[in-house]
DNA sequence: CAGTATGGTGTACGATCGTACACTACGCAA
DNA sequence: TTGCGTAGTGTACGATCGTACACCATACTG
C-alpha cells in the first residue's frame, strides 16, 4: 500500500494557503476524506516528521517542514532534494528573501534601464533601507525627487549611477546622491 | 485617552511570530489584558481595518494588514506602498508566488538559455507541475531525460522549445515531448 | 445639556474542540 | 502461523470555544 500522507498533507497545505490557519482535527477528517481519529493519528505522524506543531492551546501550527518544498534539481540522479537545501535555514521565500524585515521594502519596477541585469519592467525587489551601500550594487537612488534603480559606481568625477542597459546613459549627480537603499532581492510572477 | 489597539496588536504579532497561530479569543483576552468580551471587541475593529479574518469554522487568521511593516522615514508621493499594497490580497511573497503549494517545486536554474525572459543562471523558479502547459509559456521539459526550461512553442513540425537567447538552437523533440511543469514565477538574491 | 458612539465588564449557552479508550483490517517478519 | 506494528473507524466526555445579550463609564458632539 503507498503511503498516502503526502496526499493528505497536500490537502493541507493548500487550505492553509487559502486560510493561514491549521483547520481542527474535525475539519482536517473531511478534508482529506478520513474520521476524526484518523486525523489524529495522521497529525501525529505529521508531528514528530516535523511539519506540523501544537500551541499551549493544543491548536495546531505549522512547523519547518511544513513550508519545505521538493526541490527538483537537475542533477541525472538527482530528484531528492529538499527546498531546504537550496534555500539554507530559510523555510519559506520570505525568510530567504527578506534578512531584516523591519527595513525591508518591495518595490515595483518600472522601465527596462536595468534589464541587462535581469531586473525587468514589473518585476519587484526587495530593498533594504541602507544610505550606505558598497560600490558597485544595485540601489534605489533619489535623484531629483525620483526614485531610480541603478548600479552604484564611483569614478574621478565622484559617485554616479550606472543602467544596465546601453541605451541608458550614466547618470551623474549635480548636488547630491541621495541613497534609498540597497537591492538585496528579486522576484517576479510569470 | 490614547488608543491602545497598537499596543494589543503588539501583543498579538508576537505571539503570532512564536506560535504561527492567532490564539483564542480567551487566550487574547489573557495576552493583552482585558476582558474576553474585550477581547471580541477589539479583534472586530482589528477584522474591520483588515488586521485579522475569519477561517470557515469561527477561528481567526491572520489577513493582509497584520504582516504590514510600518514605513520608516518620509517618503515622496508614489513610493509610499507597503508590501502589501503591490502584492495585492497576497500577504506574503510566498504566497503571491506559490498559488497551489502542494503541487509546486522549486527549480534551480543552470545556463543562460532563457536571458532575455530575464532568468538567469542562479535564479530559482517556481515551477507548477502540469503536463499540459499553454502555448507560449516557459515550461520545464525533460528532453533524453535532462531538464531544460524554454518557451513551448507549436510550428509546421508540431510542438518544439524556443530558448530566450539567439545563442541557442530551438529544439525539436525526436521522440516524445516530455512537459514537467510550468514556470509560474522567479526569483532570485542579489 | 442631552444624545450617542466607543471601549470596556460580566454572565450564560449551545457547539465544537482535543483527548482517550476500544476495536478492526492489513502487511510483514519470526 | 503467530505476533506485532501501522492505518483506520466509532463512541464518548469534559473543556474550551465563539457568540449573544445586558450593562457601565468615558468622551465627543450638536
């Protein structure tokens, strides 16, 4: 007989996508078409495997495992491998993405200056507030009022922006470069 | 008075950040100091500004204002949108990008084959496995048993991969044309 | 000044929850 | 073949949950 928890903790994991939120035990019997008790004891299997944990309250919680995913590497042996080895200690692509949440910022691109780079029109970033960059990453500058995305260069004539892109020429301060901060994170939706 | 939802709601995103759970109204009424019926009065003004929502059985979960990180320092007009602004209903990017957890894997990619639909080597992709992918969409195929990413494309010859850089030959399918999933979203660290 | 939201408290109640115990069916190894 | 671990069902029960209704104090407003 196959294992079918895979199957059932699937169910789960797309509920709690649409809700945040483990269901009870009675809600998780019908979702995955067992009785009470067998939600039980499947939740117990899901336990001590590490996906799922209980508050103080009993309530259930998901856990590491729970937001691992398969990761599919392309390496001929290779099919095993979890998402948490590509991503280190990260579980989810916010952990992996986001270092410091409280000075973190996403925002939208607009225009193709930094397309040789790989960030295109509608993609997002992520931006951590830092008016301090190091030379040579990509950083959100305020320049005249605007706010633009280019890579922080210096050269004999002070520090300028540089496009990643050659249709775009380099852009020179006239008073001053005011830093937002640094491009640390891309992400896009197909 | 001052108004003191600030301070609760506090309270509650710790908790949250502990337990990956909204607790009972009881168990809020304990952690912030008030009265369960207190409790239930905040947690309505907290449901109303759009902090908290209701699961199907009662229980409450976290909604898109709860994970939103105040914005440090002043701002111009147009660049004052929090995460959740530009993620729409999606509250975090795990969520804006995995729309179908139990049926999506993550893909490292090898190669610059697909440069110019701005994914590069290094990058991760979200990938949905389905066997039967749109017309156009970048796909991830196994052709004599090795992944590749391409676009899915159908000509005088029947379906073929188109990669995203004139370096590349398209490719022409000898047998079979295996679809392993398509790519769904990208991202990557800086 | 009277009227009315607003942020609380207290009590009560049916529904649901998590847990426990007993039992069945199946696969596998000694 | 016996024994045993695993996956599952059924029933039961006290605890807790979410909800409802009544009431109180403060603050603002016409």
């Amino acid at each position: 007989m196959v294992n079918k928890d895979p199957f059932y903790l699937g169910r789960l994991q797309d509920y709690y996508a649409l809700h945040r939120l483990i269901p009870s035990y009675a809600e998780i019997a019908t979702l995955v078409g067992v009785s009470k008790q067998g939600a039980v004891k499947f939740i117990d299997r899901m336990i001590f495997a590490g996906y799922i944990s209980k508050a103080p309250s009993g309530r259930l919680s998901p856990a590491n495992m729970f937001f691992a995913r398969p990761h599919v590497g392309f390496a001929p042996a290779g099919f095993a491998s979890p998402a948490t080895e590509i991503l280190g200690d990260a579980i989810t692509i916010d952990d992996y993405l986001v270092e410091h949440p409280s000075s973190t910022v996403l925002v939208g691109v607009q225009g193709d200056s930094m397309i040789n780079a790989g960030i295109h029109d509608g993609d997002f970033l992520i931006v951590e507030r830092n008016t301090n960059p190091n030379l040579g990453k990509i950083v959100v500058a305020i320049v005249d009022g605007d706010f633009t995305i280019k890579y922080l260069r210096s050269g004999s004539r002070g520090m300028y922006l540089e496009p990643a892109n050659p249709d775009y020429p380099d852009i020179y301060p006239e008073e001053s470069l005011d830093i937002y901060g640094e491009v640390v994170g891309q992400f896009r939706k197909f």
